[in-house]
C-alpha cells in the first residue's frame, strides 16, 4: 500500500477517535475524507432494506437541496442498497461491484440525482447492520476510474475496523443517567427508559417499585413494558418505534389499584440520525404517585438554596436527559416557562450548565 494512504489512513484514523472523545467532530472527519475523490459528497447515512427506505444523516459537500432530494425521494430508488444490503461489512466496495455502470447509467437515480450534483460513481463500506438496517460511509464522485477508486475503497476496508469500534462505544446505553435516576427517586418518581418494541434500557428505584404494585403497568418476562390499558400500550409501541406519531408527545395515562393510584407521562427523546441509529429510539415513561411524593432531596441541599417543588421537577427532569423542551412538554407547561424555571434553578445554585446543575444537586 503506497505510504501516502498509510498516511491518510492514520490521520483519518485521529480523526475518528477525536469525533469520538470530543476532540473534533465527525464534519471533521467526512471534510478530511472528502478530500480523496473529484467532486465528492461524502455522507454517513442508513438504510432500511426492507422498507426500501433511509436518508443521508451527516454529509460533506452536497447542498441542503440535494439532501432532502435524496432523503425524500431517491433513497427509496438507489440502486446500489439492494446489493449493498448483503455485502460483507467492513469491506470496501466500488459502485460497479454493486451494479455495473452500463446498467446504472440506465437508472432514474442515475440521470435525474447523481448528475444534477456532479457525480457518476461512488465508493462505500458498511459499518453496521442488523434487523435489516446498515450504517453506511459513501463517498459519491465524478471519477469512473475503477482503479482510483478501488485503491479508496481499500483505504475505507482498512478505516472500517476503528469506525466499527467507535461506533459500538457510542451506541452503548446511555440513556440510562443515573445521576438522572437518583434525582428522580429522591422526589418519588419513577423514570423508565424504552427502545424499539418497548424493551426497557433502564429504570430507577421508584419505577422498580411502582412496577410491583399491580396498578396496570408490568415487565414481561422479555424484558418488555407493558400495560392493562389498550391505548397506552398502542402508544408505548409508537413512542418507542422509529417511526413515530408527527405529534410525538407526551401522552399521559391514569391507573389505579386497590393501594395506589399512579400518572404515567410518555414522552419521545429526540436526537439525531446518527444517535438514533446506534442507540435506537428512546422514550422516557415517567410514573407519579397522586399524589406526588415530597421532594425530599431538597433536605441535602443548603436552606439558601431550596428549591420549590416546581423547580424540583424541572431540575430532575434536565439531569435526567430530557431536553428543555421535552421538559416542558412532561410536565405540561410552555418551553418559556420551562426556561424561567431553569433560569432560577441556576441562579439559586450557581451554576450555568446542566453539567454543574447535576454536580450540585448531587448530595
């Protein structure tokens, strides 16, 4: 292999372990690749082979117009996937490995996308592939020399390894905060987080317990979320899917028992393509005694710096991982009154970012 493309492989290699530690970010990492081919859009992005669908999630050198033509339409006609769907992972491959240009040249994607954005080929690898989606690194040029191109789809074999090892770091559960749930069992609520078809990633005390009072929400033995009340399960399974409803949240729902009665709030986490993708979808279900218990983590925070019950729960729901504005949404108030609240919080304990916030609330 020529030493210019041992060189690029190990910086390329810095780059991807800097996108990883915070160091740079992936833009870095797809500009600097970008750089090996004429005329080149270099993309991650997935792809579901069944549903024939999937979408440019990070890209260097293409438009915004050309990322939602393809993400809208062309996605769902590249005649490159369904081959791509059963190639090794981690190997490099050239586009007339998948289809022949001959034949391509004859494709709608072909006329109407590929040459209105400069490009006649490309090369790719596959990071990640299972329940029939990939995660997917392309870079689409105007170079039909398949000998060019076959040494760059070398050099993404060789890059494969790390970009697999990266990505199997991120997408390790996350979701499961636990500064997040312990603030959550010392104001009495239950935090549940789900992924696709209702699987629990992770639950606090509180939830463990409410769970346990037969008050119409269970665990199966799979390790499934699941609950007496048709429509809230209907609603589970849409939350935690990859597709859910536009108005995604939250959803709240009343149950009962003979010792407890409970309000459970559903609410879908957003983030991006790539997030998604690693980690899958997540929900949060957050279960509230009625009435609430009483914020006792108040009693291990100084008297200066009490915070009111209202506060509290903003404060829980922020260091749990919810965003402002899925906060809002929990907890049924404007994103401008969540703001305020978040304002204050910070003013009565000095701190100016939810990394503090969390340090301080801990005890």
């Amino acid at each position: 292999m020529p030493a210019t493309t041992d060189a690029n492989l190990e910086s390329l290699t810095d780059l991807v372990y800097g996108a990883l530690f915070g160091e740079t970010d992936w833009q870095d990492f797809l500009d600097t690749l970008n750089t090996r081919m004429p005329d080149a859009k270099t993309t991650l992005f997935y792809h579901d082979s069944v549903a024939g669908a999937g979408a440019f999630s990070l890209c260097s050198g293409l438009d915004d117009t050309g990322l939602e033509d393809y993400n809208r339409y062309y996605c769902t006609i590249n005649p490159w996937m369904p081959k791509a769907a059963v190639r090794p992972v981690g190997l490099g491959v050239i586009a007339d490995q998948m289809l022949p240009h001959v034949e391509l040249v004859k494709t709608e994607f072909y006329n109407d996308f590929l040459r209105s954005i400069g490009c006649r080929s490309s090369i790719g690898v596959t990071i990640l592939r299972e329940n029939n989606r990939s995660f997917n690194l392309s870079t689409l040029t105007s170079s039909t020399d398949t000998g060019f191109n076959r040494i760059n789809a070398d050099l993404l074999t060789r890059l494969a390894p790390h970009l697999q090892r990266a990505f199997d770091f991120m997408r390790r559960d996350n979701a499961g905060n636990e500064t997040g749930r312990s603030l959550f069992d010392a104001i009495g609520v239950g935090l549940i987080y789900i992924s696709e078809g209702r699987q629990i990633r992770s639950m606090n005390l509180a939830a463990e317990q409410m769970l346990g009072t037969d008050a119409g929400i269970s665990v199966t033995p799979t390790g499934r979320l699941s609950s007496s009340d048709r429509d809230f399960l209907e609603h589970l399974a849409l939350f935690s899917g990859y597709r859910p409803p536009a108005a995604a949240g939250p959803f709240t729902a009343r149950f009962s028992s003979p010792c407890a009665s409970f309000k459970c709030t559903l609410v879908r986490l957003t983030s991006d393509f790539m997030t998604e993708f690693l980690q899958g979808p997540t929900a949060a279900v957050v279960i509230e005694r009625i009435p609430v218990a009483c914020p006792e983590l108040n009693d291990h925070l100084p008297a200066k710096l009490q915070l009111t019950a209202a506060e509290l729960r903003i404060a829980s729901s922020i260091a749990a991982g919810l965003s402002p504005r899925e906060t809002a949404r929990l907890h049924g108030i404007s994103y401008e009154t969540a703001r305020t609240h978040l304002k204050k919080i910070y003013s009565k304990l000095g701190v100016n970012s939810q990394v503090a916030l969390v340090r301080r609330l801990m005890p």
